[in-house]
C-alpha cells in the first residue's frame, strides 16, 4: 500500500494505474454466503473513478442549475467516482444502491468534513434514480452541477440514490423514513470506509453533515432520528434542508400531484388495504396510478396528474384532509403519515432550513411550524427565508450559506439559531 499514499500530488494517469489496485480491494469486500453476499451495511461493492473536473469545468457545469444564483465560488478541481454500497432492504435484507462521490482534489484545508446528500422527487422507476439523470432526454435536477462545487469549497459530497431504485420487482421507497435514513447512513458509512482505505483520496475529518432537497430533506432529518440506533458511530454533527418536506401529509394539500407517487409506493410497503388509495384518489386517477405512478419520471407525472386538491382525490378524502381528521377518517393511512415524519426525534443536532418565499410546494408555514417544532425539541435552528426563491431555487440560493455552516459545524463553532422562547 505505500505506493498508495500522497495521492493529491499525483497526476490523473498515476490514478488510473492505481485502479486496479482499488478495484482489488472492493472485490474483496464480496464475501459469499449462502444465497449470497453476506455485506454489512455500508459495505462497498464497487467504486469507479469516472472524471476530473477543472475549476472551470465545476464553473461550467454550476450554470444551469445556479442561474441567476451563480456562479458559486470554486476553490479546487474536483474528482468524480461512482460508488456501490451495501444498505438495509425493506425486509432487512442486503441491498445495494448507487452513489456519486465528489472529491475535492488538492483544497485549500488540509482535511474535509464529508457532506451526504439526498435528492429530492425524481420518480419510482429504476430509469428515474438521481444517478441516471444523465441518461435522459432532460435532467430532473442537475444534481451533478449543483453538488460538484461542494467538493469544490473542500467538502467531499456523495450523492446516494434512495433505496428501491435498482429493485425491478418494486419502486422507489418513496418518502418512506426508515428506508431514506438508512441509505444516507450507509453513504457516510461507506464513503468513510473508503477514505480510511485509500488515503491518496486526502484526509476526512472526523465530521458528518445530512443535507437535502425536498424529499432528500425528509432523508436528512430521518438519518437525524435514526443515527443513535442504526449508526450511533456516525459522527453526525447537523443537517441541512433545502425546501424540505419532512411531514407528507401537507405535501397532499400543497403539492397534490406527488401523492400518486406516495400512494404507489406506500401500497408497495405497507399494503393497499392500509393504505387505501381507492379511497383517497378519484376514480379517473386509478388507472394512472398503476401505469405512469410506477413508470414516469416527475416531469412527466406532473403533466398527468393535476395540481388540485378537488380535482385529485375524492370529496371525502378531500375533506377530511383539510379538516384534519384523517385519523378518524382514514385510519391507516394517517397511522403512515404519522410513521414516516421526519426529524422531530429529540436528536439535539442543529440544522439549517433554507425556505423559499416563493415556493409552492412547501409553503412558508408549513415550513415554520416545522422549525418551531425543531425547536422545541430542542435543536438549534436557523431559518432562512430567501424570499424571491421557488422551490427549486433553494438550494442554489442557500449554497454560501450552506458551505459556511458546514465547515462552522465541522470547526466546532457554536451552531446559529433563530430560535425564540
């Protein structure tokens, strides 16, 4: 291995020589047991090394998915690996999910806290995953031009794709808490692993952060709840939300056309006759729900289904939805919803909300009754409001403040609160 080390002073041709070195080492992760690999969680399958950018290639790529929030600062070039793990299936099961790691080559800080980031909606079928967008006519969210410039300021990022997106029999455990915090945790685990193994990749401190959009936010904050019984080793130090939705249920009124894809998934888990979604749709959507729920990704699907409270379910549900009495109306269902909240744990650990003014999605209070309940579980919280932002705009739009509280966190600087009595 000692021709292994100083890895930030080699050139890109000494790191494609030392390959299948790496190579070697993740087969030897596989070990055989009967009906197959007996890989503990966070276990690496594979890892890949696929590109180097330049600062002006992290530049370039940033463009779109910054906009008239770019372009960020770049400080150092960034490497990009593809990187198989181990997870936790539904059924406790082994399995494997695919991530991108981003490097950050030659930084200005000597060492890097490493930040884990999960994506928000881009559907349930495999075709969808966050690590494939690539493969589409469009990209669903320019993860890897928004995330690059992270390494970019000295943070190595990994990018998971959410558990189910390789599992042809089933979606995507869409929104389902367990599933989410366990990939996430697994991601630090391996990525941890592997920097312990390969230190020509740099130095990682000894400092986790959880971030993410939308749905990855609810991610974020299931890690949060689920660290001290599934990783209590993950030195995790605060979490990030960039238009979080951490509680489903108001996502049913304020962004109606991702409850098919809850309803789909959650039937796939929990079964239909808990989950009722003949109950909760109005007849003309059943049909779509088994064909384009389980096959389109989000831009198609919310060409399909409308963005309309009374036009997407039926009128009892509709009802019972906006006067809160789900749990005596539809009882399993509500028992779900109330399952798979996110992030109210009484963790302690501090957490950055960044909100969008604009967003219709995740609306202003919906978002702040969730920081006053961060509160009051006694987290330190702060809340910024970007007020000209969409919902997709907050996580450019959060960006600076984003790397800043990452590496505060990481120095051991008091977390900021905008927390009142």
């Amino acid at each position: 291995m000692l021709i292994l080390e100083n890895r930030r002073h080699l050139g890109l041709l000494t790191v494609l020589l030392l390959l299948p070195a790496l190579a070697f080492w993740t087969a030897a992760q596989e070990q055989p047991a009967s009906g197959g690999l007996a890989l503990a969680p966070g276990s690496i399958v594979e890892v890949v090394y696929e590109e180097r950018l330049s600062v002006q290639e992290v530049l370039a790529a940033a463009a779109t998915p910054f906009g008239r929030y770019g372009p960020p600062r770049v400080e150092n070039a960034v490497d990009v690996y593809g990187l198989r793990f181990a997870t936790t299936g539904l059924e406790g099961t082994v399995a494997v999910v695919t991530a991108s790691l981003f490097v950050p080559v030659e930084p200005p800080r000597e060492s890097s806290p490493l930040y884990v980031f999960g994506a928000g909606t881009t559907g349930l079928a495999g075709v969808c995953a966050p690590s494939r967008e690539h493969e589409l006519p469009q990209p669903l969210g320019n993860y890897r031009g928004y995330l690059a410039p992270y390494a970019g300021r000295g943070i190595v990022t990994v990018f998971p794709d959410y558990l189910g997106f390789e599992d042809p029999a089933r979606p995507q455990a869409y929104f389902h808490a367990a599933s989410e915090a366990h990939v996430m945790l697994d991601a630090a685990r391996a990525t941890r692993a592997l920097f312990a193994e390969a230190p020509w990749l740099g130095e990682l401190q000894n400092a986790v952060l959880m971030g993410g959009y939308s749905q990855g936010g609810h991610a974020a904050f299931a890690a949060a709840d689920l660290r001290p019984w599934y990783a209590p080793e993950i030195p995790l130090l605060g979490m990030i939300g960039y238009g979080a939705t951490t509680d489903v249920r108001p996502l049913f009124l304020e962004g109606p056309y991702y409850a098919p894809y809850v309803l789909a998934s959650w039937s796939a888990i929990y079964g239909a006759q808990q989950v009722e979604a003949e109950a909760v749709l109005a007849s003309r959507w059943l049909p779509a729900l088994e064909r384009e729920a389980i096959t389109e990704c989000v831009d198609r699907v919310q060409q399909v289904f409308p963005f309309d409270v009374d036009a997407m379910y039926t009128p009892e549900f509709a009802r019972s939805l906006r006067a809160g009495t789900l749990e005596r109306d539809f009882p399993g269902l509500h028992a779900v919803f109330e399952e798979n909240k996110t992030g109210l744990s009484g963790h302690g650990l501090p957490a950055l909300v960044v909100q969008g003014g604009q967003d219709i999605i995740v609306r202003d209070p919906t978002q702040e009754r969730f920081v006053a309940a961060l509160c009051a579980a006694g987290s330190a919280v702060e809340y910024v409001n970007v007020r000209d932002a969409r919902h997709r705009d907050t996580r450019p739009a959060g960006f600076e403040t984003a790397v800043t509280w990452i590496h505060e966190r990481s120095a051991g600087a008091p977390a900021p609160s905008s927390c009142v009595p």
